[in-house]
C-alpha cells in the first residue's frame, strides 16, 4: 500500500536529546566528509576511545554526510544507532533524525521512551537526566502516513519498522505523521543527514520521574516547572 508524498515546510523543528552527548570534533571540522575515516583511524592511534565516540561511519554514505559547526547534531543520531534502541520507524539498524514542530511534541515524544527506560531500570523517584533543545527547520518531501493506524499504534513498532525500512530502500527523504504522544503535534523523521539543515541548540530541559511516570519538566534557564499532564503529554 503506497501513502502519499507531501512537501513539508517548517520554519521551526524541534528535536530533544540527552545533554550528556558533546558534539563530535571530527563533524564539526571544516575536512572534506570523505576523509573523514581516514582522519579518525590516524586520530584513533593515539586515542582508542575516538571511534566509540565518532561512531560507525559506514551508516552514512559521503556524499550525504554535513560538516561544519552543528553538524554534530545531525551526524550523531545516523552514526550512534542501535538495535538496542529501536525507534518507530527503524528497527535501530539504521538511524533517523527525529523531530517534532514544535517543543511541546518533542518534549512529549522524548518522555515517552524516558519513561519507559526509567521504569525498565526501576529508577528511584527523582530530577533525572538532563536535556537539550535542538532548533532547526525543514523543507523537503516527505512520505506522509497519516492515517495509516497500522503505522501509528503506541507501542507495536513492528509494521512502522518493516515500513520505513521498505521506503528508506526505496529513496525516500523520510516521514511524517501526527504525533501519537502529542494531540494536534506533527512529528518527522528523515533517513539522511543532508535532508535537514544543521540546528541550533535551544533551551535545556530536565525530566522528574516519581517512580512511574515523568510528572514534571523544568526549563533549566528559567527555572520554569511544567507539569506534565495526561500520560505521556506536557
């Protein structure tokens, strides 16, 4: 079953990420991204830990890789996936950039897997970690599922998977569809760094967990406290 292509145009996109993850040095730089692995294996020489925190590079072709100031934010998601953390679109084989349009949907998309990860590990009730903003924008086609309730169910990932897998294959720019943790939100996901223009960082954010759920988000450079209302919503 084919779904349409839409263009997506946004001005504002919002993704969330851990704050613990620094930018990439090697992203940053102004290197031609086709040296890049051969600059990291002669970096790696004299720091081993280097390729844990580049990452798997072979995930990105050249020729679709960014470089410059940013880039890091975009490169990383594509070059630290895991089938450890599956997403909805991707069995973690293969990695996508995330983003909703609006912070509000970023923040309800991020608590849903935070929660999940907090009661799987039984962490005790508590500020946890901490996160950063990510503003950006986009403006390319995309492959639009709304409607698609196969693809859009809470927590059964599996035909989502095989469905952006099948279109990734196919040369696709990337998804979107309504957000399911978020009423009205619209969220994206696209399957290459060049599809999406660096983002800027925005503000940054941390998760309270009581023991079951994320129940409160404060903006850290406001002191703002959000309560988070529903069950996965802000």
């Amino acid at each position: 079953m084919t779904v349409p292509v839409r263009r997506v145009t946004w001005a504002r996109t919002v993704r969330i990420i851990r704050s613990i993850h620094p930018p990439i040095d090697l992203f940053e730089d102004i290197a031609d991204p086709a040296d890049w692995e051969a600059l990291a294996s002669a970096e790696a020489k004299f720091n081993p830990r280097l390729r844990d925190s580049i990452g798997d590079l072979s995930k990105v072709p050249p020729a679709r890789r960014v470089a410059g100031p940013g880039a890091s934010w975009v490169m990383a998601p594509f070059v630290h996936c895991s089938t450890l953390r599956p997403g909805r679109f991707s069995d973690g084989s293969f990695g996508l950039y995330y983003a909703g349009d609006r912070t509000e949907v970023a923040i309800a998309e991020t608590i849903h897997h935070h929660a999940r990860f907090m009661r799987a590990t039984a962490e005790p009730p508590g500020w946890t970690a901490q996160f950063r903003e990510l503003i950006g924008a986009v403006d390319a086609d995309l492959d639009d599922v709304t409607g698609r309730a196969d693809l859009l169910h809470p927590s059964d990932y599996g035909p989502s998977q095989t469905f952006g897998a099948e279109r990734r294959a196919a040369g696709s720019n990337g998804i979107t569809w309504p957000s399911v943790r978020y009423p009205g939100g619209q969220c994206i996901a696209v399957f290459w760094p060049d599809v999406i223009p660096v983002p800027v960082q925005g503000a940054h954010f941390a998760y309270h967990w009581n023991g079951s759920t994320v129940d409160y988000v404060k903006k850290l450079d406001s002191g703002e406290v959000w309560r988070v209302t529903g069950q996965e919503g802000v």
